[in-house]
C-alpha cells in the first residue's frame, strides 16, 4: 500500500520536479490523492481504483491510475477547464499463474510515453513519442 503523504519524488511535473500529494480517502478498491497545498478552486487529483468481474480462468481485473487537474482557461479566463491522463490495465488475472503479461505491456506503454526509444532516460516534459502523440493528437 502506498504511504498516505507522496513526498519523495514519487510524483514529478514535466520539469522534472517533485510534486506532493497527500491521500484524501481510501475505500475498499479505490483511494484518492490531492495535491499538497494546491489552491481548493482548482484541484489536482490522483485517483487509483480496481474494479473484478467474473470468476475463475474468466476474471478479469481493470485497474486505472488517473489525474485530474483543473486550471483556468488561457481563451476564456472565467471558465475553469479540468485535464485528466490515465492508465487502464486490464488484466485476466484469473488465467494467469504470473505478472510477467501485465508488466510487458505496461514496460511497452510507459517506454513509449516516456522515451524516445533510443535512450533509457524518462522524458518528463512529455517529449516522449507517445506523449507527443497524445498531446497533438498525431498517430
């Protein structure tokens, strides 16, 4: 279980720097982070759930990481406008002895997002070739 204050780089912005949150709510499949110190009109959550269906080789678990940041509009400056990024991972874990399918894919989803392929360094400021991809909107 993650600790109940995310202050040691857990979290980073695109600039690389560390960005604190600390847990709101925890329920049975579902916890809920806020960011420390972000101002109440405009909140920045990190949410993480699972949700089971079916029962032996058919049971399937989706897991989601997400965050949602609300900031005001750059067009129109009176309207507040909310960004979100997640991560599914859905996963027939009643079919499976071990992790190795689920960190393959996710090990694949993450290098692209966050590299540009050659380099094993993490992109941060989402100049990655998936991230660019999801940003621009290219394919």
């Amino acid at each position: 279980m993650l600790t109940n204050t995310l202050n040691t780089n857990e979290i980073k912005d695109a600039s690389g720097t560390e960005v604190e949150f600390t847990r709101l709510s925890i329920g049975d499949r579902r916890t809920e982070f806020a960011k420390i110190s972000e101002t109440p009109a405009l909140p920045n959550r990190l949410t993480i759930s699972h949700l089971e269906s079916g029962a032996g080789i058919t049971k399937r678990r989706r897991s989601v990481i997400r965050f949602d940041r609300t900031t005001a509009g750059e067009v129109d400056t009176t309207v507040n406008v909310k960004s979100s990024a997640y991560i599914v991972l859905d996963s027939p874990v009643g079919n499976l002895a071990a992790t190795t399918a689920e960190k393959a894919v996710l090990a694949q989803l993450i290098s692209f997002v966050a590299s540009l392929g050659a380099s094993t360094t993490i992109l941060y400021d989402c100049t990655g070739n998936g991230a660019v991809c999801l940003v621009d909107g290219g394919i």
